[in-house]
C-alpha cells in the first residue's frame, strides 16, 4: 500500500494501516510524553498547563491530573518525564507577538524624522504587523516585563498529586522545548548577555535545587563577551538538542543541525553541522541519531517546522543525514508528502511536517504532520524513506483543519498524536 491509498472514513478521518482506539477532548497541547500508563500533555495556552491523563485503557483516557502555569503570561507547553521527575518549561505566552513591541520606539523615531510629527496607533500598527487596537497591549508588555521564565521540576511519585519541588528562572522569553535524562536536564532558553535561546545543562542529582553545569551557544550569539551575530533577530537560536550517549544533536532553526560532543559535560565542544539555509526556507526543529549503523555510516535525522507556507517553496519535510564524519555531515535523502495526501492540506493551517518522535524503534520513524495527521515512515533504506501507514485525523470541532503536533509511542506500541488546536488521540497500527 502506498502513500496515495488513504481510505476516508465517516467521521472525516482517513488513513491506511492505523485505527483509532480513543479519543481525549482536551485544550491542544505542544508536547505529550507516555510513561508508566500515562500520557503527560504540555498545552498551548494559559490557562490550561501539564495534563496527566491515565491511558492503561486506551478506549477511555482519563485525566487525574493538572498543574496550572505560574501566571496567566506564561504557558508551559513541553513536557518530560524521568523516573518520578517531571519537569515542565516556563515561557512567555503568545512571545512573537510580544516581541513586535520591543520594536515600537524604533518605528515611532522613524516616523518622526520622516513626517515630523508623533505616529499614531494606526501608523505604528501598519509597521508592526498587527491591528491598531493590539498597540496599547503592546505597550503594555513592554510595561510589564516579563521575568517568569525557566522550568520547574515536579515530584510525580503520586500521579494524581504532582508536587512542585524547585522552580529554576533562566532569562529573557525563558525556557523552550528541552531534554533530560535520569541526571541532568538539557534546557533551551534566553539567557542574560546572549541573543536567541541556547544549551543549559542543569544537574538534577538534588532535584529540590538543580545546578547550572554548562552552557553552550553557537559563535555570535554571546553578545556580552563582545559576539557580534551576522543574522537578523533570533533567527539562529538553539530549538532544543538531544542527548543520545555523549553528543547533543542540536537543532539550531535558520542555522541547522549541529553535533555537540558532551563526554566532558562541563565543557560541550562543537563537532559538526550541516546548514542548508539557503536555500530551504523551513528552519531546522529536531536532530536526532538512527540506532545502529547502515553498510558502515552512522546516519541521523532532521525535520524542519513548517510555517505559512510560501507558494512555490517545498513543505517542511525530514531528512536523512549521514553524520560518520560530523566534520562533513552529507544528506542522503528526504521524505515527503504529498498534499494530494491529505484531504485538509489547502484547508487552513499547516501542512508540512513539525515533529518525528525523539526515539525510534529499529527503522520506523512516528512524524506528525500538522494537516498530514500521523506518518509511519520506514528507513530500512536510507536513500528511499518508504511511508507504511498514515492516519489524518478529523478537525476538531471549530477548526478547518487537523493540526498535528506531537507524537509518542507506548510500550505497548499505541501511538499518541497530539493536535496543536485541539485533541488526543491514541492510535494502533494494524499494518
């Protein structure tokens, strides 16, 4: 069966080699993570937070528990889960939006030297982007401040009783996506002195009061050491980085994928990057290695967030790296889809591709696809990534299009796609 044989289904879903076994109403979320019967969900916005929902009887998903964001500014949208530690990220809710403020005394300085008179909310907005009546929430974001930004660290022992054990501030718009293993957590975040997020490594071996080890950051981005950076903005900034042994694959948005040698956990040294902006218009959102090795090369992957997209430019889509040398990181392949494949790809939202699973059983790559739903991809052939299953699930209620934005996997082999908007759902390949 092949990607083009998506069968639709009464409820407005469609698919190959995939049913759904159950479905959870709940606020969309940008992370869900399953551990120990459980489905931990990072949600988008305030005032919803982390959710543990009890998924033992995938027919029936039940919540038994929430944690609320620090305030009504912040969300905490990403999720991990070690052990009985669960650690969500604080960040500055709707913060591209916020940012647009930072640039009002520029555009009100250029105004005046170019009219001689003061802009008014109408002039300023055309030049920021927004609507006028969005100005005076502008300005009062930038009287606001925000200072909230980090992750906390939670006590999950008792599932149904999260109990809060250290709350660590970073910097800036504070804490993204991020990992952590059984003793130290990989954060990325804004920090004092840097421009755009970078690595953090934090010990956890006393989780009441984690302790910064480590920074690492790419060249430019150190602006207090006197860095200049030659791009725009925060347009190179750490999305987050894995660890898998002693490297962090670290996805760096417009200036790619980047290999950190971390054997010395104190003194993380770059080894490799592979950069292809421009000209792929997506920026790079996950790095991650391919268990084992294929006629001797040490292969890895990518996968770039797909935004508005632009007519004419490619979807985001996923890579295959081969990474045997990391000075000399090469592509062997890419896989995409189709929107011939998907009944809502022009219906409003996304399309292309924004998240795989951090982890891989053998070959088989779990990506979510934004309006694509759930792709199975097998890699048993590098050069030639072959689709095996799919599943589109349907709009949620109000919404043109499904949104899917993260994926999980079950040691049972249930799969858990997570929309952005709206839903929760658990799936089985029957392939």
């Amino acid at each position: 069966m092949t990607r083009t044989d998506l069968t639709a289904a009464a409820d407005g879903s469609a698919g190959y080699n995939v049913r759904r076994l159950g479905y959870l109403d709940i606020q969309g979320g940008g992370q869900v993570e399953v551990h120990r019967g459980h489905a931990f969900v990072g949600h988008m916005s305030p005032p919803d937070g982390t959710s543990i929902i009890d998924v033992r009887d995938p027919a029936n998903p039940k919540v038994v528990a929430t944690v609320a964001p620090p305030d009504q500014y912040s969300h905490t949208h990403k999720v991990r889960v070690v052990g009985d530690l669960m650690i969500c990220n604080v960040e500055r809710h709707k913060r591209h939006f916020y940012r647009k403020g930072e640039r009002i005394a520029a555009v009100e300085e250029a105004h005046r030297a170019r009219t001689g008179r003061d802009p008014g909310d109408a002039a300023i907005a055309a030049e920021l982007g927004v609507e006028a009546a969005d100005v005076p929430e502008l300005r009062a974001g930038l009287e606001r401040g925000y200072r909230d930004g980090g992750f906390r660290v939670f006590d999950i022992s008792d599932l149904a009783r999260p109990r809060e054990l250290a709350y660590v501030h970073t910097g800036g718009i504070g804490v993204h996506r991020f990992h952590m293993d059984e003793r130290y957590a990989y954060i990325s975040t804004e920090m004092e002195g840097f421009v755009g997020n970078i690595l953090v490594t934090y010990d956890l071996a006393d989780p009441s009061a984690p302790k910064e080890v480590s920074r690492w950051w790419m060249p430019g981005q150190n602006v207090a050491a006197g860095e200049t950076p030659d791009w725009p903005g925060q347009r190179h900034r750490l999305h987050h980085a894995l660890r898998f042994g002693d490297r962090m694959f670290a996805a760096c948005w417009y200036a790619g994928a980047w290999l950190v040698d971390v054997s010395d956990i104190a003194a993380p040294r770059t080894i490799g990057r592979f950069d292809y902006h421009p000209p792929i218009p997506e920026p790079t959102h996950t790095f991650m290695p391919v268990p084992g090795r294929f006629d001797g090369r040490e292969l890895a992957l990518a996968c770039d967030e797909e935004h508005d997209h632009v007519p004419g430019q490619p979807h985001g889509f996923l890579w295959v790296l081969d990474i045997t040398d990391p000075a000399n990181i090469k592509p062997v392949s890419t896989f995409h889809v189709s929107e011939r494949d998907s009944p809502y790809a022009r219906a409003g939202g996304r399309f292309g591709i924004h998240q795989f699973r951090e982890k891989m059983d053998g070959t088989i790559v779990h990506a979510a696809w934004f309006a694509g739903g759930l792709r199975v991809i097998d890699i048993a052939d590098p050069a030639r990534p072959t689709e095996i299953a799919a599943y589109v699930p349907p709009p949620p209620e109000g919404y043109p299009a499904p949104q899917s934005n993260d994926v999980d996997v079950d040691d049972r082999g249930l799969i858990y796609l997570l929309d952005r908007n709206r839903g929760l759902s658990i799936l089985e390949h029957t392939g």
